[in-house]
C-alpha cells in the first residue's frame, strides 16, 4: 500500500490564452486530486464448509436473490439488475473523518467452476471521496467426510441422525479490495506513514468484522432450508495474506 502526496506546480500563464489556462487549471485540479489521493489494498482467502454435495450448494448459490440480502444484514442491500447489489457498509472512520462507504458488486455466473464477483461504479451515487475496487473468486470442492472440520460428528448427533454424509463441499474464496480515498485538507498534516498505517488496520478491519459474519449467515440459511445440522466454528477460516510491496498500488 501507498499513500503519496505531491504538490504540483503553477505554470507560467503570462502568455497563455484564457480558454487554455481554464483547460489546464481543470487538468492540473484533477491531476492534483489524484494525486491526493491515498491507496489502500488487503487481500484474503477463507473457506466454509457445507454439508451437502457440490450440485446442491451450486444450486444455492446461483440463486442468489433469495440469500444475499437477507445474509447481508445488518447491511443495508439494494438489488440493481439481475445480478448486482447495492450495499452500504456501515459507518467507519478515524482522526475525526467518517464515511458511510457504499458499494456495487455483480455476482457472475460460475465460468468454469469459478464464482467471479467484483465491483462497479454505484448507480446515480457519486461516492464522495473514495473509490473502491473489489473482486472475488470462490470454488466448490467436493471432499471426503475425513477432511471436514471438527465437530460434524457432534453436529449430527444433535439433530438425533446417525447417518453422516460420505463427502461434503469446501467452498473456498479468495478476496482483494483496494479503497482509494481522498480525504479533506486537514488530514493531510498527519505523517503521511501514520495515515497509511491506520488506513491498512482500518481496512483490515472492515473485512473481518464483515466476512466472518456472512460467512457464518450463508451457512446458516443454507443448513436451515436444507434442514441440515449447522456446521461448527471450526468449518470456517479466513486468514489475511500478505501483499507483495511490489502489488502495491501508487
């Protein structure tokens, strides 16, 4: 992650037409803005485990407008076309600025056995100081019974069956987001090392507060409607990898 602020230089106007210096001072704004801007990126991987075949979860999840709205929750969500999402994150900040980040995805349908959603510009809301690009992969993989996480045995024997599945699916993501921000004047009289730093942990943040809770909605909704019993704790995982300095972005 990079966070670098440049000033720019005034030209030399005294000879230069008015509709030119007009031109240049709007190029010279939005190049300055970019320039102001602070890149922050994370990426993770995770998985969770469903207790029923690949065809069945397949099914499930290709029928996402009737689970990832509820699922969602405490997020606010909006549909937009057939496979898009509106969603309002919640409200995150520090050193005194607050957003209340919203976001589009598109969920793609599988490509080869491949989930693919990722981000789009939010319709008819400019977002005001940021920018946020997010894409996703997730798979199904059949495993044997030998490989699940601890606790199906128990999980079963709750639910008064004896009989436990011979295989189950392993639904594995991988996630990056990078959040570009633009924030106000004042900010910027911080180090510049401190901003970056607390940008990363906030990001970090926003993602394990948020996956792990919708990892733990889906699987629930899923085993609920299938009357399935619910996987343990021990079904899910989501670890941080480490980004390469040279993916960063500048």
């Amino acid at each position: 992650m990079q966070c670098r602020w440049i000033d720019s230089q005034v030209p030399n106007l005294s000879s230069v037409p008015l509709t030119d210096v007009i031109e240049s001072s709007v190029w010279e704004a939005s190049q300055h803005s970019e320039k102001l801007k602070c890149h922050f990126q994370t990426q993770f991987e995770g998985y969770m485990e469903m207790y029923s075949d690949p065809q069945t979860v397949a099914d499930y999840l290709n029928a996402h407008e009737g689970w990832f709205c509820r699922c969602a929750e405490p997020m606010k969500t909006e549909p937009i076309g057939n496979n898009g999402y509106i969603l309002t994150v919640g409200r995150f900040g520090s050193f005194g600025y607050e957003v209340e980040p919203k976001l589009a995805v598109v969920l793609q349908p599988p490509q080869d056995g491949i989930y693919w959603m990722h981000s789009i510009p939010t319709p008819a809301f400019p977002t005001p100081g940021y920018e946020v690009d997010y894409q996703a992969s997730m798979t199904l993989q059949e495993i044997p019974l030998h490989l699940a996480g601890q606790g199906i045995d128990r999980a079963y024997q709750q639910r008064g069956l004896r009989a436990l599945p011979q295989s189950i699916t392993k639904v594995q993501w991988q996630l990056y987001l990078n959040v570009a921000v633009q924030f106000p004047q004042f900010i910027y009289k911080l180090p510049l090392s401190l901003i970056q730093s607390t940008g990363d942990r906030l990001l970090t943040q926003i993602v394990r507060q948020i996956s792990p809770r919708l990892t733990y909605k889906v699987q629930q909704d899923f085993h609920e409607r299938f009357e399935l019993p619910l996987p343990a704790r021990t079904s899910r995982h989501l670890q941080k990898l480490v980004v390469d300095a040279d993916e960063q972005v500048a």
